[in-house]
C-alpha cells in the first residue's frame, strides 16, 4: 500500500506528521524486548512450575496489544489526548482506592487488581495520565490567571502520591513526584516554590524511610551492605564482569537461573551477561535516543500544554529506564521497577504504550503549528529597506 500526501485519510495523515526516527526508535526497543525475553524468561517460568515459554508467550501477546494500542493512541489529535488522559485518570484513581479495599496483597504490597482472571495495577496506567493532565494544568497556571491550575496541580500530586505510597510504592511515588518537580521548573513557576518542593520531598524520603520496614531495609543493605545481605544486587552487578563486553551468549547466563525476578527487574543483567556490555550500553543509547529525540521535538512546539506533555512523558520513560539499570549496577537501591518494554509484565507494557503513543500523537507536526510560530527577536537589513520604501 502506497500513501500520498493528497490522500486525506486518517491513516495517511497520521504517517505523513508522526515522527518516522522516533516511531523506528520505539519499535526497535519493543523488538529487543521480544527477543530478550527468550533469553531470560524460560528458566524463570521452568522455576516457577510453567511451561517453557510461558512468560515469552505472554510478553508477545501484551507486546502484541501494546503496539496495536500505542499506534491507535498516536493517530489522536492533542485535544483527544487529554481527554483521554483525564478520563484515564479518574479511572486510575478509582482503581487505586479500589486496590485498597478489594485488592490482592503479594509480598506485603497491595498493587493490584484482579479483572476477569488477569491481574491489573492501577499505577501504571496512571503515570502517562497524570503526566498529561498536570502538563495541561502547570501551562494553564501560566496562561489563565482566572484558573486556580497551580492548587489543582498540587492536589493532583498529592492525592496521586498518597494514594501509590500506602500501596506501598515508594518507587513510583518519587517517579510521580520527580516528573511532577520537572514539569513545576519546565513551566517557568516560581523558583520559591521549587525548593518547598524539594524540601518536601526530601521530608517525605526521610518519613518513608521510617514508616516503611522494607524501605528502611533496603537503604541500609545499600548503604552498608553486609555480607550476603544484598544477595540480588551483588549477583546482578557480578554478571556484568562475568559476561564482559560480548557476554557468554545466548543461553549460556546462570543470573536467570538464580534471580526470581530475571525476567522482570533484573533484566537488564541478563542482558549483561548473555549479550555483553557493549548490549547494554546499545540498549542504553536506545532510550536516551528517544528520549532526546521526544525533547527535541518538544522544543519546537509552541503550544505549553502540548510542549510540557511531551517533555513529562519523555521524563517519564527516561527515569523509569534509568531507576531500573540503576538498581542492575548497584548505583540505587532496589526499587522493584520494570524496564519499559523489556520487562515482563503485561500492566507495565500496556502503561508504557499507552505512554510513548501519547508521545507520538502529541509530537506530531501539524500543518497550523507555522500559524503560532513567535515572532523574530531582530530586523533584518531587507526589512528596514522595505520600510524605507513603503515610507517613501
């Protein structure tokens, strides 16, 4: 099928205005997904009492749906989008009292919600939504003075926040709320108000450290780490020096063997080791790639809403990356967060395509973007002559 750029169709529309590097970019991060998991799920799923390639029948089945459903978000105009993200996260702050009072507990956590057989976790989906509704709020602020969108934005972070760290999820809460302080200082507020910000932040770490046993526990295993304590960590930072820059090759790694969560947190040292350093660092240049790729289109948008949502979830799928290879080479403490699109996980890899296709929709170029385009800060010479001639 050939499209032309007389064509008027959606479809047409949508591939002549979406971004082709950063669509290629996404997809080959989905693709290495697909063909990590059949490194590091088998011998998980063998553990667990499955068949052999059941996480990997499940990860391309989610892989599957979450491209289907990322390419139909990305055909969506920007007014859709958020329309989409607001109702997105009603529905996710309903699942998250939900969770509360009818959800299933695994390992002290109350995270999810069991639909129809499957299991769902609310604040996933909640992430991209909240990202875009408060970019929506913070460009508000600057532009209506009639509308109180700064106390909404905080109330936002604040009933999102409180409700994700009674689950508990500290992880998540400080990525809310570390997207959240991003879009506060991208949006040009007050710089008072961004140290409030920072200070609250770091009162609320200092709480959650003794509030939350595990919390507590698992910064003083990384602090001061005795020995075997930190049992995951060490294994997976060890596989890096065990698989060297090329890695043992496919199949030949024992961390997936030994790590109940390979296939999930501690992905990343599966690559390690299989596939080598040099693997780790393309998958590393991978998502900074789309991220600079997403804050580069960002830059040229004049529109704040649309500019500061694609910038939020940059951030997001940036930090959530990030959070993840930090844990795998013992730079954070374990946080217990996927790596998008290579973790097994089907909530995480819905929520992170429903993310990058509210990326891809709002990043795309628009005929009637010329039409907003600030005016230039100098005049040219030509421009006095002309006037010279019209004066005349």
């Amino acid at each position: 099928m050939r499209l032309s750029r007389t064509d008027r169709s959606r479809v047409a529309e949508w591939w002549f205005t979406v971004d082709h590097v950063l669509l290629v970019a996404v997809l080959a991060i989905v693709a290495a997904g697909v063909v990590l998991s059949l490194a590091a799920s088998p011998a998980v799923a063998i553990k667990k009492g499955f068949s052999t390639y059941h996480f990997v029948g499940r990860h391309v089945v989610f892989t599957a749906m979450g491209v289907a459903g990322m390419l139909a978000v990305s055909l969506m105009e920007p007014r859709a989008v958020r329309r989409l993200a607001l109702a997105v996260l009603v529905a996710g702050l309903v699942g998250l009292v939900a969770v509360q009072l009818t959800g299933r507990e695994i390992n002290g956590a109350k995270r999810w919600l069991d639909l129809a057989g499957y299991s769902l976790q609310p604040s996933e989906f909640l992430k991209p939504a909240f990202v875009v509704v408060a970019a929506w709020l913070f460009a508000e602020a600057g532009a209506r003075r009639d509308m109180p969108a700064l106390p909404l934005a905080a109330a936002l972070l604040v009933a999102t926040a409180g409700l994700v760290v009674v689950q508990p999820d500290v992880g998540q809460t400080l990525l809310i709320t570390a997207v959240w302080g991003a879009l506060y200082f991208l949006s040009g507020q007050p710089l008072i108000g961004a140290a409030a910000i920072f200070g609250l932040a770091a009162a609320g770490g200092v709480a959650a450290y003794w509030t939350f046993p595990h919390v507590q526990a698992r910064l003083d295993r990384f602090i001061a780490p005795a020995s075997g304590e930190n049992g995951q960590i060490e294994r997976a930072m060890r596989s890096f020096s065990e698989g060297g820059f090329l890695g043992r090759g496919p199949g030949e790694g024992t961390i997936k063997s030994v790590l109940p969560d390979a296939h999930t947190d501690f992905i990343f040292a599966v690559v390690a080791e299989e596939y080598g350093v040099l693997a780790c660092l393309v998958l590393l240049g991978l998502f900074g790639f789309v991220v600079l790729r997403a804050l580069h289109l960002a830059a040229r948008e004049p529109d704040a809403r649309t500019r500061l949502a694609v910038q939020g979830l940059a951030l997001l799928f940036g930090l959530q990356a990030l959070i993840n290879m930090g844990v795998n080479v013992g730079l954070l403490p374990a946080k217990g967060m996927t790596l998008p699109f290579i973790s097994a996980g089907g909530s995480s890899t819905l929520a992170v395509s429903l993310s990058i296709g509210m990326l891809l929709a709002l990043s795309r170029s628009r005929p009637d973007q010329g039409r907003h385009k600030k005016p230039r800060l100098a005049v040219t010479i030509d421009d006095i002559e002309l006037g010279g001639r019209k004066a005349s």
